[in-house]
C-alpha cells in the first residue's frame, strides 16, 4: 500500500477544515475503507488522507460520489478484500453498503446479500487474516425505527421499519458477535440524516439533494405525505469527525451520530423552494415510513464529539454551493 498525497489546484474538500483540533499529535496508521467512492466514504478517505494517514479505498463504483479522491482506489466489493491487504493494516471502516429505505422494499434480497452477506464476508477475512486489526461498522439511526418524541440514545429500542433497516441491525448484530465470540475490536456508529456536498441527488439519492435539484430546474419540490415526518439532520463533516475519533480510539464500542435537533420534511422543503422561488407539490406517503428521528448523543459528546447544531445555515451554505459547486475553498468554511 502506498501513501498518496496529491493535492491539486481542484482538489479541496471538507479534509483541510475538518475539526483542526484533531490535526496535531494522532499516531499514523494504514487505514481501509470500503465504499470509498461514495458520498461519505470519498469526505472521511480524504480527510483522514489530510491526516498523513496512508488510505486505501475499496469500491465497486456502484454508487460514486462526485467528489474527487486524494488516495488510491480498488475497484471491488467489500467481499472481494484479501487477507493480504489486510496484514499491515490498522483500521478497516467499513462503509459499503446499500442504503435506500425505497429500494429495499422492492429489491429486499439484494440489500440483504450486499449488507449482511458482504459484512459477513469481510468479519470472516478479519477473524482469519486480522483479528487485531480496528473494525468500523457504519450502522444507521434506522435501526430504532420511529421514536416517540424525544432523543433516542444507543439502548433505545430497535423496530427496525424496512428491509434495509433489518439488514443493517443484522449485520450490526454480526458485528457484535464477532467481538464477543472473536475477540475482534469493534466499533459501531449509528448515523442519523447526513447531507452535503457531493451527495447523490438521483431516484434513490438523499432528500436534501433532491430538493435542492428541483429547486435549482425551477421544478416543485416534490414532498411525500403531508411533510410532518420529521428528521436529525447533520452535515457530512459531523459524521466524518466521529469516523476519525472512532479511528483514534477515542468512541466508545457503540455509539450515536447526529445534531441532537429534528426538522419537519415540510419546514426543510419551505425553506429550499423559498430560496428557489418555486412551489412545493405533495405525493401519497412512502409506506411505513419512519416519522420521528432525533439523536442523543450525549454519549459520545461525553467523548468529545463535537455537536453542530446550526442547521439552517449549513443547508443554506449547502444550497449556495449547489448553485457554484466549483466555488472552493469556502464550502466548508463554516467548520473552520
């Protein structure tokens, strides 16, 4: 594996202003990431990159962000990862997966195989190859399904509300039991809504990018049910902060991520077609949709997570970049 540090005239991300405090200090290590092409995969690859770390991304370029890459990638999935690449390195974030509630009700059995069979694969190839290599799982607020008003922490209970749901608390779950019965060093993060920059705005992309796409063709912004359904909404770079404490050591085995703040889908949707000048259109409600997520994520802010809680001014940051995406440096400046 070799370190790569390009860093081009274009090639500013959300690395060169991630939480500076982390910058100093921090022992480098080889670090794996599977889904390094996609949205958040492409942010924490970079800025852990920024870090001095060596990165090797993973990736079946099924689902690519546009963000441009500061560190090599191999074309494949999760499951195709050897033992061999594994034996000299530290930390395996695992990213890799599908992730749209929608599809998984009318593709259930293909986010079962690619979500628990392919982690499956890869605990396999960890426990025979590495067992003392730092295993990340990226798991999802979606496990808790609908919440009942108030801050879900980590012993909240699972209702998991969708095949994707189900497949990431199964593979969760595997996780578990390969540190309990392996001995392998686990680490789980919980991530609620994520948005930002290079996020993926297609059929099964997030919708906040969605939005923002209609907004930007002079389209209505098209909102599901009446819009009450409510979600914690973060920026990517928050996400990308607890991925690089989690490297570090520094969560705990099981954790939350997100603003600690729920956003009605209709006050977020107002918000976009005001700034777009353009009306909003409802369509009947997504079955068993999900209506309430907040995180409380008091546990890892005990750790020292940083907590963003300026929504509004992110997604307005976000929509002005949408409109100039090549406007750089100051994209992330809201971090520094």
């Amino acid at each position: 594996m070799t370190r790569n540090n390009f860093a081009g005239p274009n090639s500013f991300t959300l690395c060169s202003l991630i939480e500076n405090r982390y910058n100093t200090g921090h022992t480098l290590m080889r670090i794996i990431i599977t889904g390094a092409r996609g949205f958040a995969g492409a942010h924490l690859g970079n800025a852990l990159t920024a870090r001095n770390h060596t990165v090797l991304g993973i990736d079946d370029l099924s689902a690519p962000s546009g963000n441009p890459v500061r560190f090599p990638i191999k074309i494949g999935k999760a499951r195709s990862l050897k033992g061999d690449l594994l034996k000299d390195t530290d930390v395996l974030i695992h990213l890799a997966a599908r992730i749209n509630v929608d599809e998984s009700i009318l593709e259930p059995s293909l986010y079962f195989t690619e979500n628990v069979g392919d982690t499956l694969e890869l605990l396999e190839t960890v426990r025979r190859h590495a067992p003392r290599i730092k295993f990340i799982y990226a798991s999802t607020s979606e496990v808790y399904g609908s919440g009942d008003n108030s801050p879900m922490s980590e012993v909240h209970p699972l209702r998991p509300a969708s095949p994707y749901a189900v497949s990431k608390l199964a593979a969760e779950q595997l996780c578990a039991n390969y540190r309990d019965i392996h001995g392998l060093d686990m680490t789980i993060a919980r991530n609620f809504n994520t948005f930002g920059e290079y996020q993926r705005d297609g059929m099964y992309g997030g919708v906040i990018p969605k939005f923002v796409s209609q907004g930007l063709a002079k389209k209505p912004i098209t909102v599901f049910g009446d819009g009450t359904q409510s979600r914690d909404y973060m920026h990517v770079s928050q996400a990308i902060n607890g991925y690089i404490m989690a490297t570090e050591g520094r969560m705990p085995a099981l954790f939350n991520c997100g603003s600690g703040q729920s956003h009605r889908i209709i006050d977020i949707a107002k918000a976009i077609a005001k700034k777009f000048h353009v009306p909003i259109t409802h369509h009947e409600p997504r079955p068993n949709e999900v209506q309430y997520l907040c995180v409380d994520c008091r546990l890892a802010q005990k750790h020292g997570y940083p907590v963003t809680t300026d929504f509004w001014a992110m997604l307005d940051s976000y929509c002005d970049w949408r409109k100039e995406p090549q406007s750089s440096p100051h994209e992330f400046a809201h971090l520094a």
